[in-house]
C-alpha cells in the first residue's frame, strides 16, 4: 500500500513537471527577443533570466522537451505496473488511457492554454525555472 501511494505520487510529480516543462516550450515558442526585452524593463531578475532564456532558445528548449518526454515516460512506466498489478485482464486499458489523458489534458494541453492566455506573466515565472 505505501509502495503503490509512493508510486502515485511519482507520477503526480512526473505530470506536473512535464505541464511545468510544456509551459516553458509555450513561452520559447510565442515570446520573441523584442518582446522579452520590453518585458525585462522594469521586470528586474525575472526580466533578466527571461531575456537569457530567449536568446538562446535552442537549448533551452531541447531540455524541456527532454523533461516532458522523461517525465511522460516515467508515469506511463508507473502507471502500467498499478495498473497492471490492480486490476488485471483491463490494466492495460485503464493505464494507457488513463495516462494518456492525464498527460495530454493535465499536462500538456490545459499548461499551454494557460500559458498562452496569459503569455507575459508566464514568461517572467518561468524564466529562472527554465534556466536551471
């Protein structure tokens, strides 16, 4: 029972940083150079690690995709063996779609959304986490 919560909450954390890690390809997608160096203005650190962010794109974006790809990969593995032990004959149904999902949905899709509707806050929010 604790090995099957200490699973679950695996995969909470995997899909979260996968929806941390989308959101962050949201912002190197839509924010340009221009528009990251009128929002450091005035924005202090957050302004400065935004502007380092989007000057270099590249890498940056490589290591959010690498995240999201790990992370997605990490709670379907989870996911399955739940799955698989729980509920037998219908594991591999309820975990692929499950996961898939929660994945698209939770932490793809509805981080996007967000990030987009509200693009110049996110991209200060999520600069310094994006440089790590």
């Amino acid at each position: 029972m604790a090995s099957d919560l200490a699973r679950i909450a695996v995969i909470v954390v995997a899909l979260a940083l996968a929806g941390l890690a989308a959101a962050v390809q949201t912002v190197l997608q839509r924010v340009t150079r221009v528009r990251a160096h009128a929002l450091a203005q005035g924005a202090g650190g957050a302004g400065e690690a935004l502007v380092r962010v989007v000057e270099d794109p590249a890498v940056h974006m490589t290591a959010a995709v690498t995240v999201t790809v790990v992370a997605d990969v990490v709670a379907a593995v989870l996911a399955a063996g739940l799955a698989l032990e729980h509920l037998h004959g219908w594991g591999e149904i309820v975990a692929g779609s499950g996961v898939t999902l929660c994945a698209l949905i939770g932490a793809d899709l509805a981080p996007r959304t967000v990030t987009t509707m509200h693009l110049e806050r996110a991209a200060l929010r999520l600069a310094r986490p994006a440089r790590v």
